[in-house]
C-alpha cells in the first residue's frame, strides 16, 4: 500500500489523488453532490480519514466547529497543511487508519472517500467497529468507494484496490455492533442514503461511485423483528425478490400498491403537474409512478426506498426507459435530510404504515417542501379499536402502524400542512381489491406459468384475507391532500 502511494505522491495533485485525468470537472459536482448529502456540521467535531491534500478537508473546516484529518503519506499531508493549516479548528495527523485509536464517542461524523476500498474485509470489518465506537449515539458515518458490479472481491494486481459490490458493503457495515449506550444497548449502523454519485453516472457514463451516509443507533429493533436493522427486515421479509415479483404481477407493471396505474392516474391528476416541477416519491418502490409522472408531465422525480431490492429493480428499469429525469436512491424517509424548499410535490403511496412516528415524518414533509408545494399520500390506516384478533394479528405481524384516516389527518395540520383533505377510500379499496382478484382468478394459468402454483395461491389467499379485513371495518384506505402555505397567504 505506501509503496503505491508513495509512487503516486511524488506530484501531490488533484489528478493523481483520484488518479483521473476528468478529475478538474468531476471532482466541483461530485464535492456540491457529497456535501449536500451531510448532515448540518455546525456545531459537530469531524474525524476525516484518509484526507490526502484536503479537497474536503477545506469544505469540512468552514463547515464544522473541529476538523482532525488523518493520512499516512507525509507529502499528501503537508500540501492539507499548506492549503489548511491556517484554520484553527483543524488537526492533522499522520497516520495508518488502521493503527488509528481515538477514546469512544469522540466524534459526530466520520468522513472518507476513497478509503474502504485499500482495506482488506479483515482491515474493513475491525475499522468499521472502531468508527462506530469512535462515534456519539446519533452521530454519521460517511463513505465513498469505487464499486464493482459483477464481480467482487477481485483484487486488482498492479492498484491494490478491493473491489466490492455495493451490496458486500451495506452487508458488511449492516453487521457491525458494538456495546452501546449507559443502558447497556448494542448500537450499529442505520443507513440514511446510499447513492451513486450522479456525476459520475452523467459525466463519465459510470453507476459504480457509491456513498453511504450512515447513523450510529441502539439496536433496538433485534427483539422485535429478529432482524439487526430495518432495512434488512423489509428486503428480507415483506420485499424479498420473490414477494416484489408476486406483488408486482398483482397490482400491475411497475406497481406494488393498490391499484397499480389506474389509481396512480387517478390520484397523480389531482396534482396538475407542470413540467420542470420536482417531485419526491417517498417509498418509491420499483418506480412505475415515478416513470408515469415523468413521460406524462415532463416532471423531474427522485425516487426513495429504503429496500434494496426495491431500489435495484427501480435502477435496472431507469436504464431501460431512458429517463434521467428519474432517478433514485436507497435512503430512509426518517433519516434523510434535504435543504428546506427541495420540492414542490411530495408524494408517497402505501408506505407510511411502516413508518410508527407520523407526525415526524410530516413535519419533515413540510419543510422539504416549497410554499405552495403540494402533498398527496395514500395509505393503509384502520378503523376504530377495538379491532378483530386477526387484524390485530396481522398489523402485528407486518410492524404496521395505523391510524384512522381523520386521526391520520390531524397529524398534517398538526405538522403545518393547510388544506388538509383526508378521505376515507376503502369502498374503493374493496373494489380494487375484487378486480385484482378477479383478474388473477380469470389468469389463473398465466399466473402459474410466470410465477408458481405456490405463489399464486399465496396471492390469492392473501387478496381474500385483505377482503374480510377490509368488509369487517378494521382495515381501511386513506388518501390525503394537502399544501404547504404560500408565503403571502
Ligand atoms: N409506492 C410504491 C411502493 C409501495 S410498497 C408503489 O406504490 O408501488 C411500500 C414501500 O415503502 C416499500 O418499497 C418499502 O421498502 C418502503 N419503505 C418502508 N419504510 C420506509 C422508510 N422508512 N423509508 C423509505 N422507504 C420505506
């Protein structure tokens, strides 16, 4: 490793840093793109590893109230220092990452780009447990690596680079823990976004460049789900790849919710969408609505899921319908942050029963919208209690959080929203519900080709069970509406 850092710093410049001759053009939007996915650094302490000369180094230490960069190449350190040093909030350590120790909890953030990537899975694995014990509860992890698609971990002989897929990654940070808080909780990573950086998708053709922006959270979540993280519940349970393709032949191409196109039409006309307006879908899924808006309305969408396997399909598809004005990322809708006034509409369809704390969750809707932005959600909500032993069990079994539809809708006001219209749908509901099924019945041998006898019944089964639920008055469909105030109203 020093003997090819070595060769390379000789001439300690941007280019061979990134070792890319683009790098003078790149390295301006991939800076604006990774510092826009941070979390405010007002008054946060800043570990960055692996700083080289300091391209981030300088953003971070007008940013943030302390700055320690670390790297092992003396001459990439001293130019840090030349461009740097005169920051009186900044330390410069030389140092191996790996032989690095700090006491816990001494940190907010911890910054690297390009750095996982030259640690063997041994090196990465001990390193992660050591940022994360070197981490405040609350505090974020940020990286960015080159990574590999097809392969792995293949090892590039003359550049001892490790070349992970994304997925050995989030794998590898989604199983760190170490002991926790003064109650004795384990805490790991939660992912907030992980992304690919759309300058390299736009400039030089490449998907591979991905970040993850990580928070240090109590485990709390094993004892319920059996699961270390939520994300790993979802993609592992109700979004497996096998249950995105049941659901998907269900509801329609594109679709895993109620309705598929016909209630996205319906509902997405309510919006008046004008085109060049931005859009977020939160809890996109595989990305049909966010394609449909698009081609139909000439609308810029982003696309957030927290499911991995939702996400990949909803990429995979992007490049087929050609649309850059789409785009997603795997991210959290209650972690992630976004400048206030980033969208115009905010739109989310069936996904906010996974999500327990509403009220949050809107508040940040409303700041991420423009005054005069527009909200429209459907969702899964439910009748007053006392509710059926089955639905108590089913809502139970899901994780589920539900609301009546006017409970549901004194959260938006309560969150600042005006306007707010809150519509029970269930007759709706019902009467999508018998079409799906009645179609799947009348496909019954299209079904089974495509999918398997086992699959089909399972959906057919489990249409019915939502019928009864659906007839009993427990389960219920909301749709809401509502606006952020315009300035002068
Ligand atoms: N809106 C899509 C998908 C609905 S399924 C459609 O109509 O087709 C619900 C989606 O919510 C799933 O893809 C799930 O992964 C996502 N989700 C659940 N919790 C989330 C969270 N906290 N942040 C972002 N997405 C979430």
């Amino acid at each position: 490793m020093t003997e090819f850092w070595n060769e390379r710093s000789m001439d300690a410049t941007v280019e061979n840093m990134m070792l890319d001759s683009q790098a003078s053009l790149l390295t301006q939007q991939e800076m604006t793109e990774i510092l826009s996915l941070l979390p405010c650094l007002g008054e946060c302490t800043v570990l960055e590893l692996g700083a080289g000369i300091g391209r981030y180094t300088s953003q971070l230490l007008t940013r943030a109230k302390h700055v320690t960069a670390v790297d092992f190449m003396e001459s990439f350190l001293e130019k840090n220092r030349e461009s740097n040093g005169h920051h009186s909030n900044a330390t410069f350590i030389r140092a191996d990452v790996t032989k690095l120790d700090f006491p816990q909890k001494s940190f907010d953030l911890i910054f690297s780009n390009w750095l996982m990537m030259y640690l063997s899975d041994e090196e990465l694995n001990s390193f992660l447990e050591k940022m994360l014990a070197w981490l405040r509860p609350g505090g974020f992890a940020f990286f960015r690596e080159s990574c590999d698609h097809r392969s792995g971990d293949s090892k590039m002989g003359f550049n001892p680079t490790y070349y992970r897929t994304d997925a050995q990654y989030s794998y590898l940070v989604s199983s760190v823990e170490v002991e926790g808080t003064e109650c004795g909780q384990k805490c790991g990573f939660e992912i907030v976004v992980k992304k690919n950086i759309q300058a390299y998708v736009e400039i030089k053709n490449n998907p591979n460049q991905i970040c993850w922006l990580l928070e240090k959270v109590p485990r709390s979540l094993v004892t319920q789900t059996g699961f270390s993280t939520f994300q790993q519940f979802l993609d592992h349970q109700q979004y497996s790849s096998r249950g995105i393709r049941r659901y998907e032949k269900m509801f329609g191409a594109g679709y895993v919710s109620t309705g598929g196109p016909s209630t996205t039409k319906e509902f997405v006309d309510l919006l008046n969408l004008k085109p060049g307006q931005k859009v977020l879908d939160v809890g996109c899924g595989i990305g049909g609505g966010d394609f449909y808006m698009a081609k139909t309305f000439g609308v810029d969408v982003l696309g957030l899921d927290l499911s991995e396997n939702m996400v990949n399909i909803a990429v995979k598809r992007a490049v087929t319908e050609k649309l850059p004005s789409v785009q997603f990322e795997v991210a959290d809708a209650t972690r992630r942050m976004f400048p206030e006034g980033s969208f115009d509409v905010i739109y989310s369809r069936d996904t906010i029963l996974h999500i327990p704390d509403k009220l949050a969750l809107f508040k940040r809707f409303h700041s991420w919208l423009n005054p005069g932005g527009q909200l429209l959600i459907s969702d899964y909500c439910c009748g007053e209690k006392p509710w059926t032993a089955v639905f108590e069990d089913y809502v139970k079994q899901r994780g589920y959080v539900l609301y009546t539809p006017s409970q549901y809708g004194k959260f938006l006001e309560e969150a600042g929203f005006c306007r707010v219209r809150a519509e029970d749908r269930t007759a709706q509901f019902i009467q999508v519900i018998e079409t799906e099924l009645q179609s799947a019945e009348d496909n019954k041998e299209e079904f089974i080709e495509e999918l398997s006898e086992e699959d089909y019944l399972a959906l057919v089964n489990g249409w019915r069970e939502k019928l009864g639920r659906s007839k009993s008055g427990d389960q219920r469909w909301g749709l809401f509406y509502a606006t952020k105030a315009c300035l002068k109203e």
